[in-house]
C-alpha cells in the first residue's frame, strides 16, 4: 500500500455521495482540481419537491462507475497515479452515504490504496483552498502544503447553516448552528409554497432581483440575542412561517391559486433581504467572538447573489474566500482535498470503517 508523507504533491480520488449528488473528483495535495464530474439527481427529485432516500441511492449506484471513469479521464491520470481515496463517510442519508463510501472501499482494495473517510461538513468548511490555479483565499497553488491561518467557516446549504471555527488543519469548533430549518432548506420550501419548482434557492434568488425588498415586512430571527448561547444560533423556520402567512393571504384575497409574479418577486427579495441579514448578524457575532479576522462562505447557499454583495459589505475589514460555484454545492473535490489534508496528518484511515448518518464535525480529524 501506498504510505507517502513527503511534502512532493500528490494525487487523490475523491467520492461523494451523501444526498442527492453523486460526484468523483481528481484533486492535487496543493488544493488544485484536475477533475470534478458531478451526476444530480435534481430532475429526479423535482417532482416530490425534495430528495427522496430509496430512489438516490438507486441513483448513486447507476451514476458511480461512469462518473468515476470520467473523473480520471478528464484528469487524464491512471489509477496508479492515485495515492489515496477519500470518500464521504458522514454525515448525510445513510442508504446514500453506503453506496460511495463502500464502491470507494472496493476501489481502495483492487488498487491498493489508503482509503480516506470524510466529514462532508468540513469538506464544505474546506472548501476555499480548491481552486485550478489559485484557491479562494488568493493563494496560487504551486506549494505542496498551502499556507494556513485560522477562520470562521460559514457553511450554509440545504442541509446545515452552521458556524464553524477553524483553529488549525482539522481542528473544527461548532460556534452556532440552526435550531430548526436550514437557510437552504427554507428557500426550497418557500419556493414550494409559491408553486415554485425544486430547488427553490436559485430560482428565488434570480426573482428576488426583481422585487422590493421593503415591501413586506419580516422580523430579523433571533435578533435580540445577546447572551453567548444564542449569539451564532440561527432559526430560519419563523420567517418561513410569516411568508407562508403573506402566501396564504394573497391567495384569499385574490381567490387564484397562482401567485402574481410581482408578488412572488416582492415576497422573495423581502425574504432574502431578511435570511441574508440574519447571516451577516450572527456571523458578525462569531467572528467577534473568536477575534479571526478570515471568513469562509461555503455550501450551496454560498452561490447566493446577496449573500455575495451584502456579505462583503456588512464585514469590513474581514478577508472573506467565497469558493466557485462549482465547489460550494455538493461535490467531490471537496472530499478530495480534505482527503489530502488527512492523508498528511495520517488521520484515521481504513478499510473496517462504516458510514455515520449523525456525526459531528467536532469528532472528525
Ligand atoms: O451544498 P448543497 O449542494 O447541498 C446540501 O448539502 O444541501 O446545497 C443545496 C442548497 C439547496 O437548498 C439550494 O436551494 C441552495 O443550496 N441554493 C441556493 C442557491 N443556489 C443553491 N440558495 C439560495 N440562493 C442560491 N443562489
Ligand atoms: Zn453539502
């Protein structure tokens, strides 16, 4: 097997499949992405208005071979060049998380090779040192091991809206995360009670361009909290509740399930005005309360275009990295370059490991 600690760059293969994207990707110890094949499962989901377990891991386990021969083809690297595996091994749905970790499992068997468990979380966290020539905190990636200081790592998708502190390489500290519905999660909701199609945050983001944000008025969540217990908490689920009110009453006033689209457009940049506010607030607090001054703005809701402005603008003086799209939803090099980073601190690795649906990020590394 192969055991390599050099500080030469090497490569690893990285699986992920922990919800409803199936993705392998060829990643370089520098942080540097030869490769990033991505199957979503978004049309197949579409019509129950959210991911459904039994028909995505039946996905993943169509998607898993091509997807991996596509990975090294576009890499344009063998397997022999691969030093390690990394694979997603929690958290996420469990029936979903079986089939990468255990195809990457067999991969890492034929070929001889260390196979790698990831926490997908911190894969998110991450995120900002992949990049092609240089990775989201400016640093080009000709250095074997890229430079590293701390941050906070604000990771918001469908799954989790959480603040995380990133102390050293994979020495993660939970400073706040929500205490109900993730900001991801409640886009796709409210985009569901609009008879809006899934997933709503892309499509709600591109209408809430369009409207007025002050014309509905939502209250800013948890926004009194002073007291260091709900300083970096989030709740998302109440200003759910109160667009679902402004819905509900339209529709009874005009008698149309339909909504008008200046309705819809009004309702949706009033929400993201709110949601995003609520981010920059409680990450304000957790950035005062570590004194770091480096952000990291991960996950899907990372492609926001608010989150993006308003972000840069409520956080002067703080050097904020936002990945490319392509690595803030769900993908493999992530895993991959997290992978590179346990790899060289020989973090747990092995082939008698199974998948953890619950697993908190401040167990991994
Ligand atoms: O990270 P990701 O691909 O998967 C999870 O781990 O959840 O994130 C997907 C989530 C979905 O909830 C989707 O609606 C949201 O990210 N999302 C957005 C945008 N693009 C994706 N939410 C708001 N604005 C966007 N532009
Ligand atoms: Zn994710």
């Amino acid at each position: 097997m192969t055991t390599s600690t050099t500080n030469q760059p090497f490569l690893i293969l990285g699986v992920e499949s922990s919800c409803d994207e199936t993705a392998f990707a060829v990643v370089e110890s520098t942080g540097r992405v030869l490769s990033n094949t991505i199957a979503s499962q978004v049309e197949l989901h579409a019509r129950y208005g959210g991911v459904v377990p039994e028909i995505a891991s039946r996905a993943h386990l169509e998607a898993c071979v091509p997807l991996y021969q596509k990975a090294l083809a576009e890499a344009y690297v063998h397997m022999e060049q691969i030093t390690a595996i990394a694979a997603t091994q929690g958290p996420g749905l469990s029936g979903c998380l079986l089939v990468g970790f255990e195809f990457a499992k067999g991969l890492a068997l034929r070929h001889n090779k260390p196979l790698v468990p990831v926490h997908h979380i911190a894969g998110h966290a991450d995120s900002v040192y992949l990049g092609k020539t240089e990775n989201a905190w400016g640093h080009s990636l000709t250095q074997a091991q890229p430079p590293f200081q701390p941050y906070v790592a604000l990771v918001i998708s469908g799954g989790h809206s959480s603040l995380i502190a990133v102390h050293a390489p994979l020495k993660y500290e939970i400073l706040g995360q929500t205490m109900d519905d993730a900001v991801g999660e409640a886009y796709d909701k409210i985009a569901k009670l609009m008879g809006l199609p899934y997933p709503g945050g892309p499509l709600l983001d591109r209408l809430a361009q369009l409207g007025d944000p002050n014309a509905f008025k939502l209250t800013l969540p948890l926004s009194r909290a002073s007291d260091d217990r709900e300083a970096c908490m989030f709740s998302f689920s109440g200003l759910k509740t109160a667009v679902a009110r402004y819905v509900e009453a339209e529709r009874k006033t005009t008698g149309e399930e339909v909504l008008d689209a200046n309705f819809i457009n009004n309702l949706a940049a009033a929400f993201q005005q709110t949601a995003v506010e609520s981010l920059a607030q409680k990450t304000k607090n957790a950035l005062k309360k570590t004194g770091y001054k480096r952000l990291a703005i991960t996950g899907g809701v990372a492609c926001n275009s608010h989150v993006r402005t308003r972000m840069k603008q409520a956080l002067r003086g703080i050097k904020i990295a936002i990945p490319a799209p392509e690595y803030c939803t769900d993908n493999a090099a992530m895993i991959a370059g997290l992978g590179a980073r346990c790899y060289q601190q020989q973090a747990n690795q092995g082939l008698g490991l199974n998948v953890k649906a619950s697993w908190s990020i401040e167990e991994f590394g």
